[in-house]
C-alpha cells in the first residue's frame, strides 16, 4: 500500500487534467477545482497548523490554538494524528474531551472490517491515562489488561499498567507483570522504577535502595517517581540527610497531568524530613556499596538480582505520552499506514511537549 494514497491520487488527477484535449482555462479551472477539494478534504491538518502556528508564535493565544486543535478532530485526521492528539488534551487537562477523541479512535477501529490492532493498543494505552487522571484507576488497569491479553503490550503499556496495580495495592499482579515485561523486552527507567517501587512496598529495602542506587547513578531519570521512591526508601533506612537531596532533585523534575505525584505532595514529604533526623551514615552506606561493587566485579557470585540494565536505545522518561511522530505507531502496524504527509509546521507542536518516554505518570 502507498503510504501517501492521497497525494498519489490527488498528482494522478493533476496530470490526468494536464493531459485533457480541452482549453488552458479550463484546465486551470479543474486544478483548482482539485485543490478545493484536497483543502476541504484534510482540512483537520490545515486546523493542526493554524494551532501549531499560533503556539509557536511569539505572541502565543493558547485558547485560539486548542480551538483548531479540536476542530482539527472533529474535521478528521488519521487515527495515529488523532491518538497524538488525545494525547495532547490529556496534557492540557482537557480529561473529557480527551477521552472522547480517543474513544472515537477506538469505536471507529472496532467497527472496521480490518481493526488495527496495533492502532487500539495506542488508543487504549492513551484512554487508560485518560480514566487515572479522571480518578478511575480500576477502569485504567481494565483496559491495559484487555489490551495484554491480546499480545500488543509495549514498553508504555507495561509501564503504566504496574504503577497504576501498585498504586492499587495489587502486588502480585504487579510482580507479574513485571517479570513479563522483562522477559520480553529491556527495562527502560520506568520499568525498573516500577521494579523497584515493588521491591520497597513488599518491604525489601535493601534490593530496592540496591536498584535505585544503580538506576539514578547510571540513568538520571528526567521524571520525578524515581528520585521521590528512592527517597522513601532511604527514609525508611533513616538516611535523612540523602532522602532530602533525592526529593530535591525530583522538584527539578516537570510535572504533568498524568505524573504519579504531584509537586505539592513532593513538597509536603520533603517538609516532613524537618522532624527527622539521620539514624545511618550515608558514607557508611557508600563503603558498602563499593565493596559490593568490587565483589560483583571479581565474579565470586552469580546473584539471582533483579535486572538493573538499561537499554541505551529506550528514552529515560516515566509512561508514554510522546507524541514525536507518526514512526511510532508506523513501527507496529501490521503493513497498515493510515498516516497522510503533513507539513513541517503539523510536527512542530509535538516535538518539545513530549520529550519523555511516553511512560504515564510523566
């Protein structure tokens, strides 16, 4: 299949008129009978572009920018712009209308006569962020677990399925979907946040401040669910004095609608260290982990201990909200392409918003 089906028809037509026996006038008049159309046709992404334009502008009018974006929706785009999209009013905190942009994906796709899979795994993975933020976390992890069981699970699905189970106070099912996760793929940051968030609610704090020693040291994660489970876990050991600096550095962190924490609640917790005191010392701690790593190197042992690898190749941030291109979607489907050419100026209000895994919570 052409990915540009449009484009090709609408170049087949031109020089089908071009070739036409008849007057130059009336060629002229056919082309731009053409061009109308073609306007009228995909006028979703024109709407997509005014709102790129205005954003990007130095004089931004964020009101008149979300205005063309949701008439970009109801005017029609490819069901990867439209997920995008949803994405975006997730991010804004536009919840409802959110929802029923991805809701028309997904009703439209399972209507088709070849539904793509690989387009309703994305839709869904995005509504289940939709249905946490709204505060229905048992509606979220429903909707991930239907998507698993029919095989489309990514990084982002597992990613905000395990926090939104842990979150819920579902541990083994969480610890489930874990050690499925890393059987199949590489455990990005949030993957192994979540990992270690289950290592520190089960009550292993030695394997969870292990993991997250390692996690923070090797990959700097750009989301704050990781400095603030790190930090807990080290008030839990008593290490006051390094669980402030790990809530501080989450403070650093952005914030979006879908992020597991807020910012607030980040600084409450940090508020509550002022009664606290050190009850280890932090440079006892960093002697232990030293000897640890001479000992790991030499190879005396073969540890069964969770998997702190981190694949280069797996962007850094906490579930899935990037919303950099359609090459995301067009690296699952099936052969199928949906997508049309959008000018440079439709790409440009995606690439700075998202620049993070698409690892909910973000």
């Amino acid at each position: 299949m052409l990915k540009n089906l449009t484009m090709t028809a609408v170049l087949a037509a031109l020089l089908i008129v071009v070739m036409l026996p008849i007057a130059q006038m009336y060629k002229l008049v056919l082309i731009l009978l053409i061009i109308v159309v073609l306007l009228v046709f995909k006028r979703g992404y024109l709407y997509v572009v005014l709102g790129s334009r205005i954003l990007n502008n130095t004089k931004k009018d964020p009101q008149k920018a979300w205005y063309y974006y949701e008439k970009a929706w109801k005017a029609g785009l490819s069901p990867s712009y439209t997920v995008m999209l949803g994405n975006l009013f997730i991010q804004k905190g536009d919840i409802h209308i959110a929802a029923s942009i991805l809701d028309s994906v997904i009703t439209r796709q399972n209507h088709a006569r070849k539904p793509n899979a690989t387009i309703l795994a994305n839709a869904g993975t995005s509504r289940s962020m939709a249905y946490y933020v709204m505060g229905d976390i048992q509606a979220a992890i429903g909707i991930l677990q239907d998507i698993r069981k029919l095989g489309k699970g990514d990084k982002n699905l597992y990613i905000n399925l395990v926090s939104f189970l842990l979150e819920a106070g579902r541990l083994p099912e969480a610890w489930e979907a874990i050690q499925e996760a890393a059987a199949n793929m590489p455990e990005t940051p949030g993957m192994l946040d979540n990992r270690g968030w289950y290592l520190l609610l089960s009550g292993d704090l030695a394997g969870a401040e292990k993991l997250y020693n390692t996690l923070i040291a090797d990959s700097k994660p750009r989301f704050p669910e990781a400095y603030v489970h790190a930090a807990q876990v080290k008030t839990a050991l008593g290490k006051i004095s390094t669980a402030r600096g790990l809530y501080e550095q989450a403070l650093t962190k952005p914030f979006y609608q879908t992020s597991g924490i807020t910012e607030k609640e980040v600084r409450g917790m940090l508020s509550a260290l002022d009664t606290m005191v050190d009850s280890q010392s932090d440079t006892v701690e960093l002697r232990d982990d030293a000897l640890e790593e001479a000992l790991d190197d030499s190879d005396l042992f073969d540890d069964d201990s969770p998997n702190t690898e981190v694949s280069q190749d797996e962007d850094e941030s906490d579930p899935n909200t990037e919303l950099d291109d359609d090459s995301e979607y067009e690296e699952e489907q099936d052969g199928q392409d949906d997508s049309d050419d959008v000018t440079n100026d439709d790409s440009e209000v995606y690439g700075d918003e998202y620049d993070d895994e698409e690892e909910h919570r973000n």
